[in-house]
C-alpha cells in the first residue's frame, strides 16, 4: 500500500552538473540522473541535526550520510573526486536552505566586522569547471599520469596531518630535554614526509618510460622513493594545482568608505567557508 503522506515526501529542488563530468569515480559509484546531471533533494531533519552536530566538525561520516541522502546518485561519496566536492556541497545547502547567504567577515587594518549576503547560484557558476589534466611531463622519453585526489583521501591525509600538528604542539610544550625534542621532531618530520610521499604515490596512475607503460604499485612506488627531488617537485606542483580545479572562489567583499578612511583596503577576498558549523545552519 502506498503511503497517503507520499505527496508530502521531499522532492529534488534542483540539479547539478558536476565538474568532472563523472570521469575518475569507481564503477557503480556514481548515477547520473539526466544527461550528465545529478538531482539534488533537500536535506532531512536528520540530515540536519547531522550536519550540525559538534562530532560534524571532526567527522566527514556525517558529511558523506548526508551526500548519500540529497544525492543519490553518488552512490559513494568516498570516492568521489574532491574537484566535485563544493559543487556538491553547495547543491545541498541551496537546495536545503536556498540561494542566499549572510556572511559576517572581519575587514583588514580596522579589525571591524561587515554583513553581506551573496548568491550562491552565482559562486556555483564561477567554479572553475576545466578539465581535469593527468599527464605530467617530466622528460621528452618520460610521462607520468596521475588521477584526482578522492575525498577519502582528503579526509584521511586532514586527519593525519592534524594528529602530527597536535604532536608537533605537544613535543613543543612538553618537558623534555632538547636532544629529545629534536628526536621527536625528526620523528613527526619523517612522518610527515611519508604522508606527502604516499599522498603521491596514490596520486598515480601510470607511468610511460621510453614508449613503456608502467602500472605496476611497486615498481611506481619505487620511482617515487628514488627520483629527484625536481621530478617530485613537479609531480606534487602538478597535482595540487589539478585538485584545486572545482574550488569556490573568494568572494570580492567591498568595503564601506567609513573604514576606507579609516585605513582598509577599498576591497579585499574572503573565501566561502563550507564548515559545517556554519554553512549549513537554519536561520532562527
């Protein structure tokens, strides 16, 4: 028997075309619902409380229950390349909670706070919708492909990199020797050195050495580790300038005369922050 309540159900309030255009996810993970584009339904009460709950901040579980509820059709946000992540984002939080936003910035020089409201239907139209480029050229006889970090890796790489912060502050303030804390120290820096390399390593895909396509993980892991540091500087440059293709742009907040004169720059860029503290909070 069909629910009489079904007509009050959610329905999709908007569609989104993701930046990737579907390229670099698992098989399975992701659904188009019409010519290339995802549907998008407003979050639940659930969904909500999720999203604003204090273990949200430090939890992107909440973030992925809730991609998997207003976006069906990423059947696995954890693979889901993070050039698509604030398309996604931004989709849930117009269709949960509409196309504007009042943002309270702390203007430069003055230290004083401003109010504005932007149109989130504009910033998603601004992200940078290029494509995605995996071939480095390292020499005329040597290529490596590389693919887009997933948000899994993400999670996992902010997840790792703060614990090694938290240590790093620890070992500062802890009472110890000095010959102990620059073991430490060394300790955290090869640790986080590791991180950096693995990041990398994970990062390619394939590399082609003298017409020779190479996919094996163990040979690739061992090019990375032996390189030149220039070959990886090029590598990591490459790769981090890709992943922030899908990124939302700063916004260009103009600043009244009253604080000009008072110092402040006419304007200045302040970045959307998708926090979940913030970004996805009801107006009372």
């Amino acid at each position: 028997m069909v629910n009489p309540l079904n007509k009050y159900f959610r329905k999709p309030a908007i569609s989104i075309s993701l930046p990737t255009q579907g390229e670099f996810y698992a098989p399975g993970a992701l659904t188009f619902d019409n010519d290339k584009e995802l549907n998008v339904f407003p979050m639940t009460a659930r969904d909500e409380m999720m999203m604003n709950s204090p273990d949200a901040l430090m939890n992107s579980s909440a973030t992925i229950d809730v991609i998997k509820s207003c976006v069906p059709g990423i059947r696995d946000p954890w693979s889901m390349p993070v050039i698509d992540l604030d398309t996604v984002l931004l989709g849930v939080r117009i269709a949960s909670l509409g196309e504007s936003m009042d943002i309270s910035v702390i203007v430069p020089k003055v230290e004083e706070t401003i109010s504005y409201t932007v149109d989130l239907r504009v910033m998603m139209d601004q992200i940078d919708r290029s494509q995605f480029n995996p071939y480095v050229v390292l020499e005329p006889t040597l290529t490596v492909k590389v693919k887009p970090m997933s948000y899994r890796q993400l999670t996992n790489l902010q997840l790792r990199t703060y614990e090694q912060q938290r240590m790093i502050t620890q070992v500062a303030q802890g009472k110890m020797s000095a010959s102990e804390k620059n073991k430490e120290f060394n300790e955290i820096f090869n640790r986080m050195t590791n991180l950096t390399l693995d990041n990398m390593k994970e990062a390619v895909l394939e590399i082609n050495a003298d017409g020779d396509v190479i996919t094996e993980n163990t040979y690739i892991s061992e090019f990375v580790d032996n390189m030149q540091a220039e070959m990886a500087s090029k590598i990591r440059t490459h790769i981090d300038s890709q992943n922030s293709l899908g990124k939302i742009k700063p916004i260009t907040v103009q600043v009244p005369e009253d604080m000009v004169k008072k110092g402040a720059p006419t304007t200045f860029g302040s970045p959307l922050s998708l926090d979940n503290s913030n970004f996805f909070v009801r107006k009372s």
